[in-house]
C-alpha cells in the first residue's frame, strides 16, 4: 500500500507544480477555477437568499407531485437503462481500466493484486462522488431555489443514493467482468440467463410505454407507465429506490416522509458488491489490458484534439478495415485530385455527420410544422441560412487544421500553394452547399408555403456566404496549426469566429439596405451578395495562399 | 533458475502459447525469438503474473508463481515492450518508487546514482517523465529493471531506440547479472545482438517452440553450415515450419 500511496501522492503534487509553473496550462485551469467558484458563489448567495417555502410555496401541490412521479419515473428509465448497457458491456469488453504505465511497470511488482485493486476502486470512488456532489449543486441547486426549496440538507442524501447506487453497479459490473473472463464456458448459461432478464425488463417497460402512448397519445403518462411496468420495477428495485431518494429535497419540500430504510439499504448493496469484487481471486489484471490500451489511445487523440485521430481510432474500434461502403469513385488530376481525396476523407470521416446534415432538417421541418406560424418564419429565413453558413464553416476549421499535419505532403506536390488553399476551401464548401441545399430542400418539399424565389435567394446566398467564411477560417488555421498546443486552439478558435463575423458583416449590410430598406426583390438582392461574397472568399484564400507558401511543415 | 513448464495460454478464446516447456539456468542468457505475434510478450507476461496461464507450471528458484505469486514477482525484474513510465514523476522519483514496490529502499541512493549515471539520467533526475525522449524512457524502464537484486530478468524487446551507449551498457548490465548467477531470457528481433549475447536460443512460432539449442545446435537442426548467421537460421526453420504445416494440412 505504501509504494501507490508515494505514487498516487508524488503524481499529485507534480502535477499541481506542472500547471502552476507553465502560463499555458496555468491560465486555462485559472479560468475554469473562477468559473467553478463564481458558481458556487452564486449558488451559496442564493441559498442565502432563498425564501422560505412558506412565502411562495408551490402553486398547486397537486401540479407539483405530477411533476415529481414525472421525474422520478425519468431519473429511474435513465438508471435502469444506463445499468443494463453497463452490465452489457462486462461480458464482452474489460471493464476496469488502468493507465498503461500501471500495466508496465505496476503490474509487474510484487504489490498485491488487492492493494491495486483496492487502490484503484477509492480513487474511482472518490472521483465518482466528486461528479456527483458537482453535478447536484451545478444543476440541483438552481432547480431547487425556482422551486423556493434548498439543496441543503436534504441534497445530501440524494448524492449520498446517487453515490451508493453507482458503486453498486460498478462493483456489479466488475465483479461480472472477471468472472466471466476467466470462466467463459463454465458460467455460460448463467451469463445468458442475465442478458436475458436485463433484455426482457428493458423491453417491457418499451413495449408498455410505447403502447400507452400509441393509444393515448400522452408523453408524460406513457412515460410513468413505462417506468412502472412490473418487471422492469423488479428487476431494476435498487434504481428505483435510488430514484426515489434522488428526488429528496422535493419530497421533504412536499412534506412527505424521506424513506431512509432505502438509502441505507443502497449502502448495503454498495458494501456487499465491495466485498464480493475485492474477494475474487482471478487474475484482474488481465482483462484491463485491452481495453486499457484502447482507452489510452482515445485519451491520446483527444488531448491532440485531432477530430481526425480521433475517429480514426473509433473507425478501428468498429474493426473497419476495408472502405467498402465508404467508397467513391476517383476523379481528376493534380489539384483535382486533392480535392477529391478532401472529399473522400471528409465523407469516410464523418459520414454519420453528412446523414444528419441530410436527415436532420426535414425532420425538423416536420417537428416544427406545427407549432410555428409560417408566415414569421418565412421572414426570418435569411437569418437562418445565414446562421448555418456560419455554423457550417466553423466546422471546417478543425479539419484544415488536421489536414495541415500532413503539410510536409502537400508541400511536397507539384502544386501551387493558392491551389492547395482553394481546394481546402472548396472542399468545405460542397459539404456546406449540400447541407444547406438539403435544408432548403426540405422546406420546399414540406412546406408549401416557402415555395418563394426568397428561399432560392437565401440558399445561393448561404453558399456564397459560406465560401467567404471558409475561406476566412482558414487563415487562423494556418497561423495556428498544432493541435496540441492548447493555446494556438484558443486563438485559432477565437480568431476563426471574429474573421467569420468580419466576413458576415458585408452581407448584413446589404441584405438590411437593399431588402428590408429599399425592398428590392430577393433575387436583386441576392446578386450583389454573391458577387461580394466571391470577391472576399478569393481574397482570403489569397492571404491563405501566401501564408501557406511561406508554411513551416517542420512544426512537430 | 527460471523454469516454464507446459505453458498454455488462451486469450479468451484464441490460443496465444500453446505447450511451451524451457528451462533458463542461473547464470544463463537465453534468446526468446520469433516473428509478429509468435507469443513471446505473452510467455512473458505469464512469468510476470500479468496475465494469468490457462495451463502449465512456472517457477523461479522453485517458488511456483501459482502457490505464491509475490514472492516469484519479487524474484523477478521485468522490462515491457515500448515502456510507457509514469509521466507525471521525476527520473528520481520514478526509481524511488520501484524501489519501494520490490522493498528494496535499504542501500537506494547509491543504487539509483550509479544506475543513472550508467544510462545518462542524471542530469535528468529532477527531470518529469514526461520531458524525456523516446529513448531515454526506454532506458529508464531498463534502469527501474535493475534497482532490486533480480534472480532472473525477463527483457521484451529492450534494444530498441536505444543509442549505442545505452545498449552496450546493458550489455553490461546483462552480463552482470549472468556472473551473479541470474537468469536472463530475452525477448528480441534483433538476431545479430541474440547470437552474440546469448548462450542459448529458443525460436518460437505460433505459440510452440521450433527450435532450442546453441547456435551451434541450431544449425544442426536447420542442417546449415557453420558460417550461416542466425539470421539464415531463423529463416530457414520458420519457413520450414509453416511447410510442414501446409503439407499437413493438404
Ligand atoms: N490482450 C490480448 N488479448 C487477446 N489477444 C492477445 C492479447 N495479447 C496478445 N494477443 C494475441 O496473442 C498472440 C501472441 O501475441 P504476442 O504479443 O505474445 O506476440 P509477440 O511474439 O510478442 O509478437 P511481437 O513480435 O509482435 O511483439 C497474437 O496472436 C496476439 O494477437
Ligand atoms: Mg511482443
């Protein structure tokens, strides 16, 4: 126990002077520290302040208990669910998961298996208690004080259950983990039997809800029934109680009796599955190898913030090893060419991303349909393309941004600089053109009454538009290449967004004067709009062109 | 003496070392070589108790790792493939805290200080982890390997990325520990450093042993002269036995 006690101590305090001594990690941490404490702040002034219940109490009790099966019903689907996926999970993949440094040169000392084990279990404890005490005055506070309530003292005991039942299922999950492990075969009916009960609850309380729902039509009523369908109820009793203490402040606000028998019992569970994990004699280091080394991959793409890395780490995991449906037919040459590969990559990449650039407006299209008044959302629609432009050629950055790591490669071709920028630029902007056409596309089919030359305008508008966003992302993404550095992302983000709104500024302009102030027809409008915005886009990428002519691929 | 008998593993279900039995004698270097995925990090990792054998007996100075597995691990000094030490200590801190793990604290400072100046950490002992090269970690694992007395000292790959001072003062090192009377099994690629550090080879491929021996024995049983390198060897029984193996199957 000693050796991790120096380990777990030393590594604690290094990394405190480590941030302390360099401004790059001292100044963000700094920022999330004021953040954090201004919260708290804010949240102990109004705890301070809280009227009593007396003074305004709730409107109507009844309302309020609604309100309060709804949640509780919520809170405990959310737990089920999330314990059954948990559970799932153990039988196929490791579930406890250790730094590699741990593998390498813990593993092989003669420390025991239990004090690691041991040690490890606290420090996740510990850390898991923390999320949760955070997440309930992040959010349970606020919540409280609207209702005139207070978190404290009753709050305590909802982390205390919240806490309780999560080491419970931990344990659960681990100690499932290595048995089945180690014997695979032997349990095999046991493990089956498992899966079983946890599908049938799961889909029960499913079938029940959604059948409410069919024939009522009522969300919040089919999601009480769902959640009280016997067998769900059953086999998911330790998620009940834990959502039923969770919601404690409001209980006691109701002046209803807090059960305390239940959390006690949570505590019980959560000791017993403590002990029953720490006693396993298997060895618990060998199921953490492979998901140990896999995690430490993903920890690696995303410190990198490499959105390329990282889904190319996910498209491992899912064992992609051959791009059969993600292919694309080839063509062009030299400049071409390049755009062709940005394409292909962008659509192997982010495939999931195009679907919902395709799928999602029309759904929203239908979902909205029926609670706006058209006619106002029709005058808005300039500022809703021009909204996604925007939000669409903020997307493109990170993807330059990890394209330019292989800069010693484009540097290398036989093609000018200003060419390699506008193919990058180009290539962002067939994504953009295509999520908004299919925005614009979606209306017009749904929705009759946007069948204007309006929504042609603002559609050829947004994509010239974009371009000029695009093109002016890029040139941060050229000042500021590595990824890593978590400074040159602040800058790179911050100046991306401020020379996107530059660039959105001309088109602001003469959208207000020459359509709302002179009213001019949309497709007048739109022209000088296109014309500017192709003007800025070159402009820009001519910048970006000299920057990358003069670009140091050495960087890392 | 280090003694591996009948060692079986499985993975789940796929069988990573299939019946392996060898022997490394006190005061013995032995060679573990073969190619991509033969087993060698896992024989290894069964002898150091971070994977747990399906079948077989390991012992070390005839302690059976099964019966009690610390005091085996106390026995032994192991270096990982590729080591990744612990980022957030110092060089010095790193060293101390292996040295806590094997309870070896008693004569450390003077242990760590010269194992330091041996592989060029000391003007980087205050140093974090994280700030050294490739290869500096690479020396650090070797270091962390050598700072308690180890009967036997198992290597998974330990000369790569290290420069020409580092790997001969692991040799050294080695060859130290061979005069002590330890055992050292080597795992490597590096066929030329094997032929010439080790007293005995063993070449494994999908999970059995194909050849044991001195190189001497080694050409005999490839039936190759006396001038053909281990390399030449390796080559010619590896190759040999995926033949067989065709032939067997057709
Ligand atoms: N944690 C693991 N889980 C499942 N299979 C594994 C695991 N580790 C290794 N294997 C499999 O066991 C076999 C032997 O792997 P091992 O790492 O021992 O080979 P190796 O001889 O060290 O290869 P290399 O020369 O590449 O280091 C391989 O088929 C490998 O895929
Ligand atoms: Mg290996």
């Amino acid at each position: 126990m000693k050796p991790l006690l120096y380990l777990e101590y030393r590594q604690t305090i290094n990394s405190i002077k480590n941030t302390l001594r360099s401004p790059k990690r001292l100044i963000p941490a700094l920022f999330v520290a004021a953040f954090a404490f201004a919260w708290i702040m804010q949240t102990v002034l109004l705890l301070a302040n809280a009227p009593r219940p007396g003074q305004f109490g709730w409107k109507t009790l009844g309302a309020t208990v609604h309100i309060e099966s709804l949640v509780h019903s919520g809170a405990f689907l959310l737990l089920s669910f999330g314990t059954a996926v948990f559970i799932f999970q153990a039988f196929s993949t490791g579930s406890l998961i250790f730094s590699i440094p741990h593998i390498d040169f813990l593993f092989p000392t003669p420390i025991s298996r239990r004090s690691v084990l041991l040690m490890k279990l606290l420090r996740d404890y510990v850390k898991y208690t923390l999320w949760i005490a955070g997440a309930a005055i992040f959010i349970g506070a606020p919540v409280m004080q609207t209702l005139g309530g207070s978190l404290y003292p009753y709050g305590l005991v909802s982390i205390a259950a919240l806490v309780a039942y999560l080491l419970f299922v931990i344990n659960v999950t681990h100690t499932l983990n290595i048995i089945f492990t180690f014997s695979f075969e032997r349990f095999k009916q046991l493990g089956i039997a498992i899966k079983i009960l946890l599908i049938l609850a799961i889909a029960s309380s499913v079938v029940v809800g959604t059948w409410h729902f069919a024939s009522t039509g009522s969300a919040d009523f089919s999601l009480r029934d769902a959640a009280d369908s016997p067998v769900i109820k059953t086999v998911f009793a330790p998620a009940d109680w834990c959502s039923s203490l969770i919601l404690s402040p409001v209980t006691a606000l109701n002046a209803q009796k807090i059960r305390f028998d239940k959390l006690l019992l949570l505590w019980v569970l959560a000791f017993v599955s403590f002990m029953a994990l720490l006693s396993r004699k298997e060895n618990i280091y060998e199921p953490s190898l492979g998901v140990s080394v896999k995690v430490a991959r993903m920890k690696q793409a995303m410190r990198s913030g490499d959105a390329t890395a990282l889904r190319v780490q996910t498209l491992q995991e899912k064992g992609a090893r051959r791009a059969k449906l993600l292919f694309f037919p080839q063509f062009g040459q030299g400049a071409t060419a390049l755009l062709w590969k940005n394409l292909l990559v962008r659509y192997r990449m982010s495939w999931g991303q195009l679907l919902l650039i395709a799928f999602l407006p029309p759904a929203l299209v239908i979902a909205i349909q029926r609670l706006v008044v058209w006619e106002e959302l029709l005058q808005n629609l300039p500022f809703i393309l021009v909204y996604m432009a925007f939000l669409l050629s903020i997307t493109v950055q990170p993807q330059v941004r990890a394209e330019l790591k292989h800069a010693n490669i484009l540097k290398a071709m036989p093609i000018s600089a200003w060419n390699v920028v506008f193919v990058q630029v180009m290539s962002g902007t067939i994504y953009l053109a295509l999520g908004t056409a299919a925005f614009a596309g979606s209306m017009w089919l749904f929705v009759p009454a946007t069948r204007t030359s309006l929504l042609l305008a603002c559609t050829i508008g947004s994509i010239f538009l974009g371009f000029a966003c695009i093109s002016a992302t890029v040139i941060p993404a050229l000042l500021y290449p590595d990824t890593r550095d978590q400074a040159q992302n602040v800058f790179c983000n911050l100046l991306g967004v401020s020379l996107v709104a530059v660039a959105l500024v001309p088109t602001v302009v003469l959208g207000v004067i020459l359509g709302i102030l002179l009213r001019f027809s949309a497709i007048v409008v739109v022209i000088p709009v296109c014309v500017i915005n192709a003007i800025l886009g070159f402009a820009g990428i001519g910048v970006s062109g000299a920057i990358f002519r003069r670009f140091d691929p050495s960087g890392d | 003496m280090l003694k591996v008998d009948g060692l079986v593993k499985y993975y789940r279900k796929t069988l990573a070392v299939d019946g392996i039995s060898f022997t490394v004698n006190d005061g013995e270097i032995v060679g573990l070589v073969g190619p991509n995925g033969a087993g060698k990090t896992t024989v290894l990792r069964c002898v150091t108790g971070i994977v747990q054998m399906t079948q077989g007996r390991i012992e070390v100075d005839g302690v059976d790792l099964e019966i009690n597995e610390e005091a085996v691990k106390r026995l032994i000094a192991f270096v990982p493939e590729v080591p990744s030490p612990y980022e957030m200590l110092t060089v010095y801190e790193h060293l101390r805290f292996i040295a806590m793990a094997y309870k070896t604290l008693g004569n450390f400072d003077e242990r760590a200080y010269e194992l330091m100046q041996r592989f060029d950490l000391y003007d980087r002992r205050n140093d974090f982890v994280l700030s050294l090269s490739k290869g500096m970690k690479q020396k650090l694992a070797i270091a962390c390997a050598f700072v308690h007395d180890a009967r036997a000292i198992l290597l998974d790959e330990p000369l790569i990325g290290i420069d020409p001072k580092g790997a001969k003062e692991l040799k050294n090192m080695i060859l130290d520990t061979k005069q002590r009377k330890g055992s050292v099994l080597i795992s490597t690629h590096m066929l030329d450093t094997a032929e010439h550090l080790c007293d005995r080879i063993i070449i494994i491929q999908k999970g059995t042993i194909i050849a044991e021996g001195t190189l001497e024995e080694l050409h005999q049983s490839a039936k190759m002269g006396r001038d053909a390198s281990l390399e030449d060897v390796f080559l010619s029984l590896t190759e040999e036995s995926k033949v067989i193996e065709a032939t067997s199957v057709s």
